[in-house]
C-alpha cells in the first residue's frame, strides 16, 4: 500500500497584511474618569454623637463594662449578656440596664453597685443609674461568641 502525499510548493515573495482596526473608526467615547472613587474617598465621616453605639462616650461606656468579671465564670458581664441595655443622654447621665444569671445569685446584691461605681468613673459620664430586672430572665443564648468559645460552648 502506497500512502504517499504530495504537496505543491509555491514560493512568494510576500503576503499581504491584514486590515487593521483603526482608531477613526471608533465612535467617540466620553472621556473616562481617572478614579471612580474620587467623591467617595474626599468625603468625611460623619461624627458620631457620643452617646449613640460607635460614639466616644458609649464605647467608653462598654468598654468599662467589660472590664467587669463575673466572679464565677470567667467572662465579662457584658459579652456574658448581663447587659441588656445602654442608654447614654446629652448631659452625660448613662443608663445601664442589667440582669444576673439567676435572682439567688451570690453577687446579687454587689454587681450592681460595681456597675455603677465602673460607669460612674468613665470620664465625661455626669451620673449613672443601674437597673436590676430579671424579665428576660438570663439564658446562655444571650452570651457573645466570644464568651461561648472561651467557655468551650462553640
């Protein structure tokens, strides 16, 4: 069997360009701008009110609350769920509304005055007021992650 292939050889002496797309042929575009975050970026963020959640004063605020330790786990009042409310007014009076894990708890009595000792020295707060109340009552459902890890719940 012969499978013998013959190709014809044809010698040139050049070969033509291909067209190529110029840039006259394009519509005209409007001019593209150089950064598309250039208002975003110039613009300022707006300042908090202090007593408002990211404000100077609430944060400081929270921050002292969790500074406080709940004597018999090793957690935080406020990222145990303890707090359940912060209300900071203009003239710097704080409100903290608070609960303990059960009513015959052994701090019942001294966790309270402790919270409101704490608020009380953060600079720029005038007063502070506690309030105790156990309606919701306190589950572990109401604690952080944070504190779930660092009690081995997660």
């Amino acid at each position: 069997m012969n499978d013998e292939r013959h190709f014809e050889i044809e010698e040139v002496s050049a070969v033509p360009s291909p067209p190529r797309a110029r840039v006259t042929d394009a519509e005209e575009a409007p001019p593209r701008r150089r950064d598309y975050l250039e208002g975003f970026l110039a613009q300022k963020p707006e300042p908090q009110p202090a007593g408002e959640p990211g404000g100077d004063l609430y944060e400081a605020v929270i921050a002292s609350l969790k500074e406080i330790f709940d004597p018999e786990i090793p957690v935080n009042i406020y990222d145990l769920g303890l707090i359940y409310g912060v209300d900071v007014a203009d003239n710097g009076h704080v409100a903290v509304t608070m609960t303990l894990t059960t009513p015959h708890c052994p701090v019942a009595e001294s966790m309270p005055a402790e919270v409101e000792l704490r608020v009380s020295a953060v600079p720029g707060v005038s007063t502070a007021d506690v309030n105790l109340v156990w309606d919701p009552p306190w589950d572990p459902q109401k604690m952080s992650d944070d504190a779930k890890l660092e009690l081995g719940m997660l």
